[in-house]
C-alpha cells in the first residue's frame, strides 16, 4: 500500500495523529485539521480494494496500548477503550519514530462535528509537554548513556595518566571543548555566509567569518591576496577538495613517498602495487623520496622526477618529517614542470604560525592542514588558496591553460568542498576553530610553540646522548623519527611495550640505506605533553623512560615472542608504568578535571 503525506483534506481517507506524551483517559476520533495520509491510488492493488470507508489513527497511547505493542496484537483488553474499538480492525506500525495505531472504521459513522472540541480536551498541557521534551532533551550524558560515559571517563584518565608523544596529536581548551558540544551542531547551513541553502543562518554566518577572518590573521594573509575554506571534516578531505576542484581524473600528483613520510592523502601505494587513498585511486600519483643516507629530501632526485613525470600538483609537508621543508626550491621546481604548488601543512601549522618554521605561504599556490595538531583546535581541515593577481612567471599561468591573469582557485576548491565532496559543514567544529586561532594569535601561544620546539630539541638531544640514532640527526620542528634498529627492535614491538608502560608514541617505517623499507623506527612528538606544561628536564625524564622501556622490550623479548598476556603481568613493565603515571598526573590537564 502507497501512502502519500498531505495537509488536511478532509476527503481523505486516512488520518493521522501523533501520539501524544501524557495518557489520555479515552481516545477520541481525529478532527478534519489533523494531519491526513492519503492512498496513492496508483499504487492500489486491484485485488485488495481499499474499503469505502475512513481509515482513523488513534492519538493517545494507552499503558494497555504500550503493552499491546510489545506483545498481544489486535484488540486491546480492559479499560473503557475496549467499547471504542468495537467493531474496529487495529493496526500498529511507526512513523516518525513513534508507534502508531492504526484503527479501521467498520461502520459507517463519520467524524462527528465535536471531534474537535473531544481533541481539545485530551491534548497535554503545555507543561506536560515541556516534561517529555526535557525528559530526553536535557539529561546530562552520565543519566543519558551510563556505559558510554563509563567508557569516555576512562579515556578521560588514560588521557591524563599517560605521557603522550603522539606527534599529532593534542590537548584543547575547555572553550574550544565547549563549542565542539554545543548547540551548533543543530544547524544546517550548506554553502557559504551569505549564501547559504537553509535559512536562519545569520549567527552561523558570522561565526564562519571571524573564522575566515581569524585564519587570515594567524597566517598575516591579506584577504586580497588569500581566502580561505574552513569546512573540511579533515585534512584528508581538504587535500582531495583541491585535487577535486583542480584536477581531472587521472591528473598527475607528486608528494613525498609515504615510507619517507609523507602522508597517505597525498597519494600512496603499498609495496604490491595496491592504491590505498582516494588520491592515488582516482589521480596518477607518483611520489619522491629521502635519501636513505641522510633521510631527507633529495632536491636534485625530486627535480629530476618531477620534471619527467611533469605532475600538475606538487605536494610539499607530509606526516613524519623532522627537517624543514625548501619551499622555494620547491617553488622554482613547481615553475619548471608549471605545477601548481600546495603545501600540507597539517603536523607544523602552529609552529609556522607562530614563525618557528619557515613559512609556506611564501611561496605556494594553496596551503592545506588540519586543525587539530600543533595548532591545537578541534578536528578537522582548513584550505588556504591565493586569490587575486597571479605574478608574473608563476607556473600556473602557463599550467592552468587560460589567459586569465587571476587566480581561479576560489572557486573550483569551495565547489569541491562543497556540493561535491561535503554536506553541511559542523558548525560546532567552526567555531571551535575560530576559538584556537584566538589563542594561537597570542604571545602565550607564540612562547607555547617556542617550548614546543626546544622541548623536542631537548629530547632529541637526551636520546642522541644516550647513543640513539636518530633519522637526519636531529629536528627542526616538534617530531623526531627514532631507529631502532640498531637496537634490534622493531617500531611494533616497542610501541607495544611503550602502550603497557603507558606511553603512547607510534610505529613508523624507516628508508633503509639501501633503499629498503621497515617498520624499524617510532615518532614522537612534544606538543601534547608541551601543552600540559612540560619543559626541557621534563623532557629529560621522558627519555629516561623511554630507554627503560628499551630495556624492558630487550628482556622480555629474549624470553621468546611477545606473549601479551604475560606481559600485562611482567613486574618491570608495571613498575615503570607506576613511574610513568607518578609522573605525568603531577601535570595539569587542559580542557578537563579528573
Ligand atoms: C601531513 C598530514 N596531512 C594530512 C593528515 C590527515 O589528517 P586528517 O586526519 O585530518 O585527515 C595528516 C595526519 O596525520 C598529516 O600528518
């Protein structure tokens, strides 16, 4: 049987009625206005004619009705209702989320004229109906969803018990915390301020500009020469918004090899051939690597391939680099093959904002990154692209195939975000943005990003002291990359070893001299723990744990293989993740108590 929705009709057969949150004494017959469902009658089988007479829904739920839902089907016993539904076939079923009874009148009456005035009477009051709606609307989480929130409180302690060296990772505000679970999400506002396919969204719009507007400023970018999109869901996705919107199918990308630490969204294959991101599944990628000697970026090699395989988008930044990056190298390669030149920026935008990295926006076309590493806010992406006068003799003149002398990104890359790629944008998420960049604007966060690098540097140093070897020597930015090769442990095993201690750090593949690849090394990085207020003999102590836990991998590995359960009880193993919890509680916790 089709329905379809309509308004009030009053020769419809069928009416509705939406359940009502409080329980009427008797159910009374739905009045002319109540929201109608019409038979399609294209629909209509021939062999089961509707009947000639009205279809009614029954509005209020009855506790004998609730029980006959889960249960007995059919007529309902007891109560007074039972003389009612003399004479009726009723139905059950859902719509809109709410049961529904769906009664079938056998006899010829119609809707009397006090139908009306009966609704009336057994509507709820205004403040029942306030109760029901802050009966689910308004509990707070530990009431809402006990497990959940048992769960999230225990993360909530892992968080602050453990020494975290995630490069990428962070610890926000309680501001940005605050914006991020607010009553933004409730908005719909696809497009951009001022054009927007939902109304109501005049405070989103002004919270999406003083976004915009504060991007702007963290960069020092003038909003004649720069624009911005804030509405990626992540770095990933603003990276496939600027192949999408620039690019054709099957165009040509070159970023750095993902084993010599690039980023999987800049294009990826595994060993076997097999395309891992959308950027190498739906365009030609084709990577450059490090020196396996030194571990960093061989120009020379890079301009050679680039320049036979003459990609249309250069990729500089990428996940697991400690070096700092020649953007005007690149720069003078992007010209010679004219390719456009876009920077990912995700793992050092906030030390680039706060000038302790050489600066991207120098020299590139388009600048990508997330918005959760170093620059300390929610999840998710952000695109800058120049707009404007393109100078003379830049290679995307000549690339972009046109005569025009203006910068056509702007739009091709906000079509891409958005309808291509994205739906609405997460307006908590926005503002949550717009909260960051306030504080990565200020002298805190500048000395912030300061200790950030002098704390990997003191790291860096504490392990080279200790005859670790490290991956280019040393850093320029807040990771550092650690063979261990030489320790004859693997990335793998000694993650494991670290989680159990209750250090989190993370595996990552090391460009063997001989061009092999492994999974020999791990990253660290200092802005999580930086942002807890750990200094440099802070960072002196990390290492101390760090080579504990060196320690410990090597014994517990001469015992055979990694048997994890034994390891849960392995007496060293409990007695530095003592150290290391006595350590890292004594710290305080941005965003959140414990
Ligand atoms: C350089 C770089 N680009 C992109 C990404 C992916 O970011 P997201 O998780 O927001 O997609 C990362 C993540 O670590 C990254 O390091």
């Amino acid at each position: 049987m089709g329905l379809s929705s309509t308004s009030t009709n009053p020769q419809s057969n069928l009416s509705l009625g939406l359940p009502s949150p409080t329980v009427p004494s008797r159910r009374t017959q739905i009045a002319d206005d109540s929201i109608s469902l019409q038979l399609d009658s294209s629909l209509r089988d021939p062999s089961h004619p509707v009947p000639p007479f009205p279809l009614q829904l029954l509005e209020p739920h009855t506790e004998n009705h609730n029980r006959n839902l889960s249960g007995e089907t059919g007529k309902e016993s007891g109560s007074d209702d039972d003389d009612d539904d003399e004479g009726r076939e009723v139905e059950e079923f859902r719509i809109l989320g709410h049961s529904m009874c769906l009664k079938r009148r056998k006899d010829n009456d119609s809707l009397s004229s006090s139908s009306s005035s009966k609704r009336m009477a057994v509507e709820p009051g205004l403040e029942g109906r306030k109760a029901a709606v802050r009966s689910w609307g308004n509990q707070p989480l530990c009431v809402a969803d006990p497990d959940l929130f048992g769960i999230m409180e225990q993360e909530k302690r892992r968080q602050f018990m453990g020494i975290e060296l995630i490069a990428s990772e962070n610890f926000v505000c309680r501001a940005v915390m605050e914006a991020l679970g607010s009553h933004l999400t409730n908005k719909y506002s696809e497009g951009m301020p001022g054009a927007r396919y939902y109304g109501g969204n005049q405070f989103i719009d002004e919270i999406e500009t003083l976004c915009w507007k504060r991007a702007l400023e963290v960069f020092g970018l003038d909003a004649e020469s720069w624009g911005v999109n804030v509405q990626p869901y992540s770095c990933t996705s603003a990276n496939f918004a600027v192949f999408t919107g620039l690019l054709l199918p099957g165009d040509r990308i070159m970023g750095l090899d993902t084993p010599s630490g690039g980023n999987t969204s800049h294009g990826c294959y595994t060993p076997n051939g097999r395309k891992v991101s959308c950027a190498s599944i739906f365009f030609e990628s084709f990577p450059y690597k490090v020196n396996p000697q030194t571990g960093c970026i061989d120009y020379d090699k890079l301009e050679e391939r680039a320049l036979d395989f003459r990609p249309k988008i250069l990729i500089c930044g990428g996940s697991s680099y400690p070096r700092e990056w020649d953007y005007a190298r690149f720069r003078q390669i992007a010209d010679k093959c004219c390719a456009v030149l876009l920077c990912d920026m995700a793992q050092i935008s906030g030390l680039i904002a706060a000038k302790e990295c050489a600066n991207p926006f120098d020299y590139c076309d388009i600048v990508t990154s997330t918005t959760h590493k170093s620059l300390r806010g929610p999840r998710g992406g952000i695109i800058f692209y120049r707009r404007g006068t393109k100078p003379k003799k830049r290679g995307m003149l000549s690339n972009q195939g046109d005569d025009n002398d203006q910068y056509d990104f702007e739009e091709k890359i906000n079509f891409a975000v958005f309808p291509s790629l994205q739906g609405g944008p997460h307006n908590n998420h926005i503002a949550a943005l717009a909260i960051a960049l306030k504080q990565v604007a200020t002298p805190e966060y500048k000395a912030y990003m300061h200790q950030v690098k002098k704390n990997a540097q003191a790291l860096a140093s504490a392990l080279l002291r200790r005859n670790c070897r490290l991956v280019t020597g040393g850093t320029d930015n807040h990771l550092l990359l650690w063979d261990l090769r030489p320790l004859r442990l693997t990335g793998k095993i000694y993650e494991k070893v670290c989680e159990m201690c209750h250090i989190t750090l993370n595996k990552i593949t090391i460009y063997g001299e001989n061009g092999t690849i492994c999974p020999g090394g791990v990253r660290i990085g200092t802005p999580a723990m930086t942002s807890r207020g750990c200094l440099e003999s802070d960072f002196e102590t990390v290492a101390d744990f760090l080579l504990r836990a060196v320690q410990i991998t090597n014994m517990v590995r001469e015992h055979g293989k990694l048997q994890l359960k034994v390891l849960q009880n392995n007496k060293d193993i409990l007695e530095l993740r003592t150290q290391v919890e006595t350590f890292a509680s004594q710290f305080a916790m941005p965003g959140f108590d414990i």
